[in-house]
C-alpha cells in the first residue's frame, strides 16, 4: 500500500505571517511530496512495503538510505502540519502536559528556549524535538537530515510529540539565514492542542 500525500489541515496562507504561504505550498506540495514519491520507490518490491510508518521508522537500520531519509522526511512533515495552527487559535498545553513541562523544565518559556537552542545549535538540516522517552519524562534533543528519535538508529530515542524543522527550506523565503528569530516566531503557531494530544498518546 503506497504512501500518500496528507492533505494539510488549513490553507498555504493561513500561518501569516509567522510562516508566509509561498514557503508553505513549496514545502507541502514540493518537499514532502518529493519524500513520498521517493518512499514509494524505494519500497518496490521490499517485504516492508506494506510496513506503517511507525514500524519502518522502529526498524531503519535494516532499510536504505532512501528509506532512511525519505521515510524519515514523510513521517516528519506528516507530524510538523498537525502541530502547526493559525496564530492565537491555540490554547496553550493541557493541564496534564503543562504540569509536566514545569516538573521538567521549571516553565514553559525555559522549554521554548531548551528547543529554540536545539534547533539553532543544529549543524546543517535537521529538526528538534520534545520526546516522551523510555521512562515517560519529557526529553529535547535534535536529529540531523531527517532522522527522528522513533528511528533505532536515533541518539536520542523516545516518542515525538513536537517536531521543529531547521532545514532551510522551512524558513528561508521569509528569515533568510536568521534561523534563532524562525525559532522564536514558530511559538505563535503551535497547535498546543495537537501537542498534548501526543504526549496523552505517548504515555
């Protein structure tokens, strides 16, 4: 069963101005489609064919490098739309997620900025993230290229419930190489909703 292209949950203009809609057509409708059409390729004639998502990225160290990034750039993007919302739509963390951002980081502003420096620390492309790990705390850390920490070949292993991309083609159309104020602009437009739901589903 081929991959396919999820549809986003608003439309290319609809996080302006923090993310502009040229860089967000480009991004679904180029980037991560490249990621599909190329996943699909990749798994022609493989036994994990019919593989979810979330099993291929679990076992990648016995997949190619092509299934490595693309599935690894499908599972990605796939998360990033739906933790993405127009600015002001959101209501801020569950109690149940908020509690746990204080217990872990002191507040949910020393969180933002243990992510922002993730991700601005981040050599080349990549992505940082806010994992629930092995003992079900809440972890951050950033991968390069388009590995995630779901992947058995992650350094920093748990279940993602947010995912940030630093790859440029996130971000340059509007922030050039400012990175760090791309970092801070994307808070406005967390779906803290969509978040909370995930780390309920990691636990």
């Amino acid at each position: 069963m081929a991959f396919t292209l999820p549809a986003l949950p608003y439309a290319y203009d609809a996080l302006e101005p923090i993310i502009d809609a040229a860089t967000m057509e480009i991004h679904h409708s180029r980037h991560h489609k490249a990621y599909v059409d190329n996943l699909n390729k990749a798994l022609e004639g493989n036994e994990a064919a019919d593989a979810s998502i979330e099993s291929l990225m679990a076992n990648i160290s016995k997949h190619s490098p092509a299934v490595r990034n693309n599935g690894g750039g499908h599972y990605n993007h796939s998360m990033f739309w739906q933790i993405l919302m127009p600015s002001g739509k959101s209501e801020g963390p569950s109690a149940q997620l908020a509690e746990a951002i204080n217990n872990t980081f002191g507040s949910l502003d020393a969180l933002k900025e243990k992510i922002a420096a993730a991700g601005a620390t981040r050599f080349g492309s990549g992505w940082a993230w806010l994992c629930v790990d092995a003992n079900k705390a809440l972890c951050v850390c950033s991968t390069p290229n388009q590995d995630n920490p779901l992947m058995d070949i992650a350094e920093c292993p748990g279940t993602p419930i947010l995912g940030i991309d630093v790859w440029e083609h996130a971000y340059y159309l509007k922030y050039q190489n400012k990175r760090p104020d791309y970092l801070t602009a994307i808070w406005n437009v967390i779906n803290w909703e969509q978040v909370s739901k995930n780390y309920a589903s990691a636990l």
